[in-house]
C-alpha cells in the first residue's frame, strides 16, 4: 500500500483477519528438546510408536491369574477350587505358569503367566489354606487383563505435527520412551510500547503520565500462544524514534507488535512508519470492532506487523484476535478450539449494527445456572479484565442482546 493511499479504512474484523491471513505463511524451525521441558510446546514432526504399549499383559486388580474356564460356574454356593502355585512379585517377569485348576498370585500392573487368560479379583475369592483358594465368581477370558498393545501398538501414530503438547502428552511420550521431541523453535516476537506519557512501571508517574501496562500484558500473551516475547522498551511519539525501534525490530524478531498512543497523531503516525518498513506494507488500518477500532495489520518485507492502540483493554482483546493467530501460524500448530461456556445474560446491552462489541463478564451462579454480569468500563481500564472472567461478542448485525439471552462466553485463561 502506498503512503500516499489514505490508510484509515475500517473493515469487519474476520474480513481484516483474511486479508492479513493471506499474507502469512508458517515458517516452522524445529528444534529437539528434552521431553520434560516440552510442556505447551508444538511438534514440529509426527511421531510413532517406537513399541507396543504396554509391552506385557498386565493385571488391573490384585488378585489371581487364572485359566477363565476353570472359573465357569462358579457361585457363592459352589465355588470353584483352585491350586494357588505361585506369586508374580512386582517389576519381574512369571516364574510359573498356570495349569488346569491352578491360579497365581498378581498385582495391579503386574505381568500375568502366559497360560493365564483372565484375573479374578481378591473381593471375589476365599482361601481355603495356604494352597488353595474358593473363587465364587467366574471370570470370561480378557477380564481384568490389559493386554500387549492395547493402549497403543508399534507404529501408530501418537501425536501429529503442529499438536501443542499437553502435560498428558508428556506422560504417554516417557510412557514409550521418548524423551527427546522435535518441536518448532518459538517465534521471537517484539513489543513495543509507545507514547510520551508512558512511564516504566518502577517509576512514580507525574500528572499526566501512566506506568506502561501493555509491554508486560502482551509479553505475557506471547509467552502463552508459544512465543518468545522481546520488550524493546517504551518509544517517545517521533517520526524518528518509532523508525529506529521498528528497523531493529524487523532486523531481529520475527514478528512486531507495537502499541500505540491514543492520540489521532500517533496513531497515524504509527501507520505511515509501519507502511516505510517494506512491501505490502499496511493491510488493515481500521477494523469495526469495539474495542480495537485503529488496530493496524501489516506484512512488511515478510515480517508480520501488529499495530494495537494503547488504551489496554483494546491491546488485549485485539493481540488475543489477532497476533495469537498469527503466533500460531508462525509455529505450523493446529487450530485450537478456545474455551467457552454458555451462560445468560444478567442485563441488557446495547450496541450498533455494523460493529462487533467485546463485552468483558464476570460468571456468576444462581439457582443452579451461569449468568454472565458486564463487567462495564472504558477500554483504557485495566481493571475491567481483572474483575472478569471471559467476554462475550455482540455480532455485526446487532443493535444489542436482551437480559436473559444465551451467550458464549470465552473464558480468560
């Protein structure tokens, strides 16, 4: 887009998402960490089964491994009498097998004799002496019995490439073994807060001057979609100071996230450096979406650029709309579902057709059902996302949503 061409024109904020969109392409680095470390982390290849898991039958009661047959018919008035030949301890292999009318001490995950086909539960058998033993329920072949493979066989597939891995993952991963994973390299990403008013937060601001908030909130978000956030510190509003703090930025992160100031000169100001920075340039420079209407989405020279406005309730709900896509774009991960609940409405909210509306909800419970209560103030404060629990979208199309509508509310995690 060239300099000349007015920047500021505002499209629906899935139509701004797909045009950004078709500017970006995955660019996946792998790296091989320990297994351990990976928590959060995207896979950056498929992986298989090395082995059968689990790589023995195993019992999942204490009890006594036994032919099923020699069980049939049995009941508490006429139990069938076994021959107790042996105990499999724990951590080793069988020593004995089982023959007809014979049973063998086993332990939960304990490996069972190879001739055993069934366990009969503890609870279900009397000894009768040290030899012997009364089993007065019958057992079918494979009851209580884990058998080799059953939780996942040599060569299926385990996890697919762009999975974020989950703490279970990591289990199941050590569970085969695997305790090195292939996964993308984080994409480093700069911030960049700007303003004349914005202080850092150690110091004691002046009338006039606000402590930085948005560095901390958006390196934070960062870290959370699964990149590596790079605080390039707090920019004064001019021409040449933003120029310099954006050419480093592009020179040494892979994507840029810039906050802006509030003011109509800085936000113009932020557009037209973004837009020298190299081709396309800016995409999207307006979006109709409250909060978040000046939010500036460009590609320059392959480098991501994700202008937000200052006022911190509109960075985060637009860094959450659209860099956390573009973060996770960036490491080849599939698409994740966010967490939602549905809850009623505990008043009425009006809006304006022809613009989205993020209302931030605190969850509350009564007589058994979740209602959603707004959370109401101006995005420029802070405090209205710490007294909330998610935020629920009123669609382009709507004037508003009455008290008691059903919404979806997606949760702040």
């Amino acid at each position: 887009m060239s300099e000349s061409k007015e920047l500021f024109q505002v499209l629906a904020p899935e139509v701004a998402w797909q045009v950004f969109r078709s500017h970006l392409h995955p660019h996946v680095r792998r790296e091989t960490i320990p297994t351990e470390d990976a928590l959060d982390r995207v896979l950056a290849d498929d992986l298989l089964a090395p082995h059968d898991l689990p790589m023995f039958r195993r019992s999942t009661v204490d009890g006594y491994a036994v032919a099923a047959q020699d069980t049939y018919g049995a009941s508490p008035g006429l139990p069938a009498f076994l021959t107790v030949v042996g105990e499999v301890p724990m951590g080793r292999a069988p020593e004995v097998d089982v023959g007809v009318g014979e049973a063998v001490l086993v332990h939960t995950g304990g490996m069972i004799p190879e001739s055993a086909d069934a366990v009969v539960m503890l609870e279900n058998v009397q000894q009768v002496d040290e030899e012997s033993i009364e089993v007065f329920h019958p057992v079918a072949p494979g009851e209580n019995v884990i058998q080799v493979g059953e939780d996942i066989r040599a060569g299926e597939p385990i996890l697919p490439r762009g999975h974020r891995l989950r703490p279970q993952d990591l289990g199941g991963l050590m569970a085969l073994g695997i305790t090195q994973v292939p996964v993308a390299r984080p994409p480093r990403v700069a911030i960049i807060s700007t303003g004349d008013e914005v202080i850092p937060p150690d110091q004691t601001p002046t009338l006039g001057q606000v402590r930085d908030i948005n560095s901390y909130t958006l390196s934070a978000l960062t870290l959370r979609a699964g990149g590596h956030p790079w605080r390039l510190g707090i920019v004064p509003d001019k021409p040449e100071a933003l120029r310099a703090a954006l050419k480093k930025a592009q020179a040494e992160a892979d994507i840029i996230v810039l906050s802006a100031g509030s003011s109509v000169s800085a936000r113009d100001m932020s557009a037209e450096e973004i837009n020298k920075l190299g081709r396309p340039g800016v995409l999207v420079h307006g979006i109709s979406q409250r909060p978040g209407k000046p939010t500036i989405l460009a590609v320059c020279d392959g480098t991501p650029v994700i202008g937000l406005p200052g006022n911190p309730v509109s960075a985060m709900v637009n860094f959450i709309y659209f860099a956390i896509p573009t973060i996770r774009l960036w490491l080849g991960a599939r698409e994740e579902r966010p967490c939602t609940v549905k809850a009623r409405l505990a008043r009425n909210i009006p809006s304006i057709p022809g613009r989205e509306d993020w209302i931030q909800v605190r969850l509350e419970e009564r007589d058994g059902e979740l209602w959603a209560v707004p959370v109401l103030g101006k995005s420029n404060l802070i405090y209205t996302l710490i007294r909330s629990d998610g935020m629920f979208l009123v669609p382009l199309d709507s004037n508003g949503l009455p008290e008691g509508s059903e919404v979806e509310v997606f949760l702040h995690r």
